[in-house]
C-alpha cells in the first residue's frame, strides 16, 4: 500500500483513555469487562451516563495523569511521521481531557499535527470529496469503519487488544510503514501521587500461579483483612511499600488491584510484587501495603509478551 500525505488516526488508538474510564466506573460498580466495549466513540461523559454511573469531572482530572499511551503507538506515529505523512488525531473526547494528556505526553504533540473532534455522527457527515484521494483513516470501531467505506473513505480498522485476524493494527504496519518495537519507557514517567495514603493489610494466599511461571513477576495474593482510606479505589497498578508483620523494613512494591483483563478474572485480586528477593514461599505471612502513587489503568493487550513488557515498565517505575 503507498504511503498516504494525511492520516487519521482515532485517539483511542494511541491513548488508554478507555482503560482509565473504565477503572473509574469499577471504583463506583461491579461491571462486567466486556462492558468496555460500550464506551468506543463517545465523550466520557456520555459514556459515563450510558453506564448509569456518576463520575465528577474531577474524578476524572486528578487520574488523566495516569493514562498511558498503547505500546509502539509512539513508534508508529514516529516512523509514519518520518516517511512525510501528516498525522492528524480523531478524538471523540472532550477536548480539555485529550489537550490535557497530549500535554502530559511531549513527544506525541511533536509527531501529531493537529485534533479533529468529532461526534460519531460528524464523522459519517464528512464528505469525501472535500478530503483529496490521499487520505486514510485508523479506527477503532469495526461498524464505524465499514460505514465511512460505503461512503467511498479510505479506512482500516485496528482493535485493541489487537486479535490475530484483524486486518491491521499499529503494532504491525508493515503495510503502511516500517517500524520497529523499541523501548517506550521515557513515554510511561507520569504517575499520580495519592493524597490519603491508602493502607491494605491481608495475608498471602495461593493466587493463580502465574506471576513467577508465565510473567517472570512473582507476586504475592492478598487475602485482606483490613484497609483504611482504601474505599473507591480505583482498579490498576500502584506504586507502593510493603511491610511484613513484626518488621518495620519497607519493601517497594508494584501492586495491581482488580481483575486483570488480560486473564479476565472472575474476582477482584490485589496482588504485590515485591522488589525483593525470598527464600522459600510466604504463604500465612502478614503484610501491610500502602499505597504511594496510582500508575495506570489496568488494561488488556494483544498478547502476553506486551503484558511482560508493560509490567516491567511498571516495575521500573515503582523502583525509581
């Protein structure tokens, strides 16, 4: 396929804001995961409300913060940059929360040239002819795509988490681009800093077994026993210290809270990773957890090879 001068690329592509949304509304009620799905293509307040859930627009500023761009996202935009294409972004957002992340995240303003916002409905308005042949758009909405084609659009669509028979994705736009994954971590500094130290004290119990077999992160699964400051906590990964009982040693710990959507668990789990080595396991042992800075949404990915790079990304950064 040859390169195109105007590419169009939906936010939700390149930014997690629908991770973040999400964790909020679990703050508030127990909500499926498939329920996600139903926030694509709408204004997070529109999305909110379609949940019957109410999250003030404060709620929502103090995490914007943490939302994290989608691994290689930087890299493509960057390599489809490089070959002289013009990147414009789709937001369906409000605009004050993707201008205040597109602050938080230098690098991706340099790269993009401008923010189209726009209504589901603007976007099967536009006409196009007034676009030029050279024009593509990346979408995340597989309904939304095949309209824009009928209308005689250029447009791919990409899911995230990406599945292997979708027909493109921005991990892999050899079609479009030559890329290379490279080591995004510069990209995942922001983190936000809780004011009332949330504090969880539970025993360690068997979890899933994952975290040493498959991850290379072994965790420790927290039966609680009590919590303070800790009511509406927001699901995903944290920064933390962790203390066993009859210590006063303050570990760091990178502690993920809910369901992780990779695996989709059935039942909300916290889980610490310890950065410390053990002998022998810690099963019975106490530990007390407080919670130092919420780090980002937990979020599913394409496979478990991002999942391992993003917990190592999380785990640097709890360690910085």
């Amino acid at each position: 396929m040859a390169l195109r001068k105007l590419v169009y690329i939906d936010s939700d592509l390149v930014f997690d804001f629908r991770g973040l949304q999400f964790c909020l509304a679990r703050a508030h009620q127990s909500l499926q995961q498939e329920s996600i799905n139903t926030l694509y293509n709408k204004s997070l307040t529109e999305g909110f409300r379609n949940l019957g859930i109410e999250v003030t627009k404060q709620e929502v500023t103090n995490y914007l913060s943490s939302v994290r761009p989608h691994l290689n996202s930087y890299s493509v935009l960057k390599a489809l940059k490089d070959n002289q294409n013009t990147i414009k972004l789709i937001s369906f957002l409000e605009q004050e929360y993707t201008e205040h992340v597109l602050q938080s995240y230098s690098p991706f303003a340099e790269l993009i040239d401008g923010v189209e916002y726009l209504s589901h409905q603007d976007l099967l308005q536009i006409n196009p002819s007034s676009l030029g042949t050279d024009c593509l758009y990346v979408l995340n909405d597989l309904s939304l795509t095949t309209k824009l084609r009928k209308q005689g659009l250029e447009a791919k669509h990409v899911k995230f988490p990406r599945e292997e028979s979708d027909e493109l994705s921005l991990n892999h736009l050899a079609d479009l681009v030559e890329t290379t994954q490279t080591c995004e971590f510069f990209l995942w500094k922001n983190s936000v800093v809780l004011e009332n130290t949330p504090v969880m004290v539970g025993s360690i119990v068997s979890g899933f077994g994952r975290g040493s077999k498959d991850l290379g992160f072994p965790t420790a699964n927290l039966e609680l026993t009590s919590s303070v400051n800790s009511g509406g906590l927001v699901p995903g990964i944290y920064a933390a210290t962790a203390c066993f009982e009859g210590s006063e040693t303050p570990y760091k710990a990178a502690v993920s809270i809910g369901w992780c959507p990779y695996y989709n668990n059935p039942e909300k789990t916290v889980e610490a990773h310890i950065m410390e080595k053990f002998e022998g396991d810690l099963y019975g042992e106490v530990l007390t957890v407080r919670l130092v800075a919420y780090l980002r949404a937990e979020c599913s990915f394409r496979n478990v090879e991002d999942l391992i790079r993003a917990i190592g990304y999380d785990v640097k950064l709890t360690d910085e």
